[in-house]
C-alpha cells in the first residue's frame, strides 16, 4: 500500500495565538482533520482513527468532544433515549 504525506506549512506567529506546541497543534490538526472527514461520511471510525494516529476506541470517545456519534444518532438524541430507557 502506498502512503502519501500531507505537509502544511504554518507560522510560529499561529503557534503563539494559539498557545501551543507544534506537536500539540499538528496533533490536533490531524484530529480535527479525521473528524470532519467521518462527520461528512467519507471515511469510517477506523480509517478516520488510523488517520488521527490513535485506537479506533478513543477516536469514538473523542467524536463527543465535537458533538458527533459513531451511532448516527446526535449525543443529546442518545442521552435522551438514555435517561428514558
């Protein structure tokens, strides 16, 4: 399988607004990255956990911070069956 490398460039000056690190910021950037990417349907848990450099585990508990399901459900749909369950 062929792997290719997305690079994209960036300035310190965004570094310091964003009070962070470079690992931190690309970190997150690859994250935010696989999130958009499953939110729009175009890769699955796994692909999109593989792509963000984690567990395909803690990219579902990770969906939640940005108001997403791995059930295609809304989280607040979910606790809402949950509290009525």
């Amino acid at each position: 399988m062929t792997v290719h490398e997305l690079t994209i460039p960036y300035s310190e000056d965004l570094l310091l607004s964003l009070k962070s690190t470079p690992e931190s910021f690309e970190s997150e950037a690859r994250l935010l990255l696989a999130v958009k990417l499953y939110e729009l349907g175009r890769v699955t848990t796994g692909t999109a956990a593989h792509l963000a450099g984690m567990d395909r585990v803690s990219f579902l508990f990770e969906l939640r911070r940005f108001g997403l399901s791995p059930v295609g459900v809304e989280p607040d749909e979910l606790a809402e069956d949950a509290a009525h369950a």
